[in-house]
C-alpha cells in the first residue's frame, strides 16, 4: 500500500482505554487515517472498523505493518509500544504523542509535537482544531488492504493440517464471542492467532502479558478477569507448554471458586501442540536453527481428562469438523470448559512483513535436519501462497 506524498495521512498505535474508542474514531474519520493497536490496546477499537488495521508488531497485520511504513504522519495515543522497526522510519513520519505519563514522551520515536494528558480529554480539545481530509485515497487503500487481509486470514484458517488447524481454532471463535466477552491471551504460538483471527467488537476486553510477555498468564489472568467482573463470559487462549508450567494448577483454583461467578462461563482453549512452539519457530526463522527436540518437545498430556479429574467439563477435540461444535459448547455450558484442541505445530506463524531472508533461514534450519522438516514446509509453503491468491496481498 502507498500513500502519495501529498497525501495527508495519520497512523497510530494506541492503547487508551476504551472509553477513548469514539474520540479515537472521530479523528481517523476526519483525517482519514488508519488505526493500528499495539496488542494491549487491541480492546481500544473495533476490529470491525474498516480502518482498523488490526495489530503491530511481530504479531501484528501486514495492513498495520504497510501503513506504518508508508504513512507521513503518525500519531501515538497512549502506547508505549517499543518496537521501532514497525513504526514509520525515523524522519520519514511527522509525530505527534499523546501520553498521560511524560516518562513515556519521545521514548520511541522523535515526535515534534508531546502532548502530556489524558487522552480522551486532549483529542476532545484536538478535534475541533482539525479540518477534515478531503482525500480519500489513502484512507480508502488501508480499507482495502485490511478487507485484503481479513480473506488472506479466512483462507490460511481453512487450510487443511494435521490434525487441527491452529488458526482454524482462534478463527472459528471469533464469531461466536459473546457480547461482553473478556479474552486472556497466554504467551506462544496462540498469541499469534488471537491477534491475527480474534476480531474483538462492542465492548469486549482482552488482555495478556503485554509487556514482559510471561507464558503462565492466560488461566490467572482469565480468573482474575472473572473475579473483576463475575457477570461476563472469559475465553483464556492458552499453549499447552503454559498449561504444564502452571495452568493446570490454576484449573483447581477455577474449580475452587467456579461458583462465586454469576456468569459461569470461563473456557480455557488449549492449543495442544506437544511442542513450545513460538520459541521453536523463532529458532527457526531467526537463527536457521534446526529445532532441538530435548528441549522443544513436550508430553501429551490430556487437559480435557485433567479438567474431568476436577469436577469441570472437558473435549478434547481431534478432528477440525468439531471444533466449532466444540466452541459453541463450551460457550453454553452452565460452568467452566476445558477444550483440548490437538493442533498442528507446523503451521507456521509467518511475520508480517515476511522477509526472503526469514524464509529462507527457515529452510536452512529445514535443510539441517529439523525433525518435522517435511510438515513444516508443506504447511509453511501452503500458508504463504494464500498471500499471492487472487484478491490476496501482493506485497
Ligand atoms: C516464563 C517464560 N518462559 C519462557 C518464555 C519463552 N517462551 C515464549 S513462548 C514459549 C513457548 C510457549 O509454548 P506453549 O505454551 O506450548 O505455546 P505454543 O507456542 O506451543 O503455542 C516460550 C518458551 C516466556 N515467554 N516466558
Ligand atoms: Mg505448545
């Protein structure tokens, strides 16, 4: 996607609460900008906005990571976002920062304009001193690259893997989520699929470890979420390697307290991969190394047993036709679900902006004798040629 240079044109990452979405709205639509959110603020703005671009970052959208590299103008609202290589290059973009704490003004960029305050209060003093965007164009080349997207995503969700599709999982969710949905997100393989194919609306909340990016988070935040707001149905997304660092323990503090909750829905998803999957990829692509079975590799366990074990429901879910049967379920059910999706660890979660020279680091690490070498390409190949369909991304 690209902007002419006359093209006034307005990109930011935020991470102000939601109370802030229609101010933050208000100023896209006059400016005809795009609005991208660093993954603690994915509950700021609606994913169904066609100029929300989704997420930034490793984990984010190719419509975020285009904008961000072809835009003038950036405007940060709230977001301490830290990493520079997915935000406009340094001296290409005019910035302006809105940020309540001034420890975090021009932290991670070179803004002309800081401006310390809350951020409702200040874009409600900003918006009458903006003239609206008469050109369109660039507004209207993020929709489609967002529209893009979202059929790029629909098409590598349905592909078919071995057994279940990882991001088959996160995308048969999505619009299932109940209104006032709360959605934990752990940190692995799964982060990927909730930033890329959970389009959270309305006034869901979502969170995860954004900053440390701690695996073990996904079932205590989902727990405390619950306690916080007992009349919401919560969704913790979680790999199966934070399942045996701590989830499971945390089930038998779901079961303890599963009947102080008006709402009694929590489901806790696992994505059974037998494997620490995030880290095996990032060997992978960034280091070409071969994946180290001693230490990547992790038993298989039966969560939905172990949920039975303690008094909650349990599926485990082998075969890609049940797993919105599964979901839908568990979003049903009169107490806590464990849903134990057996999915494929060789779906590979390719980064936005999916370089030749990760691709090919990631066959190298093939080359040198990665045990799933086979799988992994055929998926990883199946995954990427989605992006070169007819009405995929060409870039
Ligand atoms: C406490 C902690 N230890 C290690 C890591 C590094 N790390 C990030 S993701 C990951 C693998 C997660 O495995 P799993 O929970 O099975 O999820 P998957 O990636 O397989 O979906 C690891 C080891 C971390 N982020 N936090
Ligand atoms: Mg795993």
């Amino acid at each position: 996607m690209c902007s002419t240079p006359a093209t006034r044109s307005r990109s930011w990452p935020a991470r102000a609460r939601p109370g802030h979405a229609a101010e933050v709205a208000e100023v896209a639509e006059l400016l005809g900008a795009g609005v991208a959110k660093a993954l603690l603020g994915k509950d700021v703005l609606s994913d169904e906005l066609p100029y929300v671009t989704g997420s930034v970052g490793l984990l984010g959208t190719r419509p975020s990571y285009e904008m961000m590299r072809d835009c003038d103008t950036l405007l940060t609202i709230g977001s301490s976002f830290p990493y520079s290589q997915f935000l406009p290059e340094f001296g290409k973009a005019r910035a302006v920062q809105i940020d309540i704490d001034p420890h975090m003004i021009g932290m991670r960029y070179p803004y002309e304009v800081n401006l310390v305050g809350d951020a409702r209060a200040t874009l409600r003093e900003l918006i009458p001193l903006l003239r609206r965007n008469e050109a369109r164009d660039w507004f209207d080349e993020i929709c489609a690259g967002v529209e893009r997207w979202r059929e790029v995503m629909e098409r590598r969700a349905s592909l078919s893997a071995d057994p279940v599709n990882p991001e088959h999982v996160a995308a048969a969710l999505s619009p299932l989520l109940p209104d006032h949905a709360m959605i934990t997100a752990d940190s692995g393989s799964a982060t990927n699929w909730f930033a890329r194919h959970v389009r959270l609306r309305g006034d869901m909340r979502a969170s995860l470890s954004g900053t440390l990016a701690t695996m073990g988070c996904g079932v205590p935040y989902a727990i405390g979420a619950k306690f916080a707001h007992p009349n919401r149905p919560t969704i913790a997304l979680v790999g199966d390697g934070a399942m045996q660092m701590n989830g499971m323990a945390e089930l038998i503090s779901v079961a303890k307290y599963r009947h102080m909750w008006e709402d009694p829905r929590l489901v806790v998803a696992v994505w059974n991969n037998r494997d620490l999957n995030q880290v095996t990829w990032e060997l992978r692509a960034m280091g070409g190394a071969p994946s180290f079975l001693p230490s990547q590799s992790l038993p298989d366990v039966s969560y939905a047993a172990f949920a039975e074990s303690i008094g909650l429901t349990g599926i485990r879910v082998e075969k890609p036709e049940e797993v919105e049967g599964a979901w839908r379920a568990a979003l049903a059910a009169e107490g806590p679900v464990v849903l134990d999706f057996v999915t494929d660890p060789s779906v590979p979660p390719i980064p936005p902006h999916a370089t030749w020279d990760q691709i090919e680091a990631t066959a190298s690490a093939l080359v040198k004798g990665d045990a799933e070498a086979g799988a992994v390409m055929k998926q990883g190949l199946k995954s990427k040629l989605q992006e070169f369909l007819p009405g995929g991304d060409k870039g």
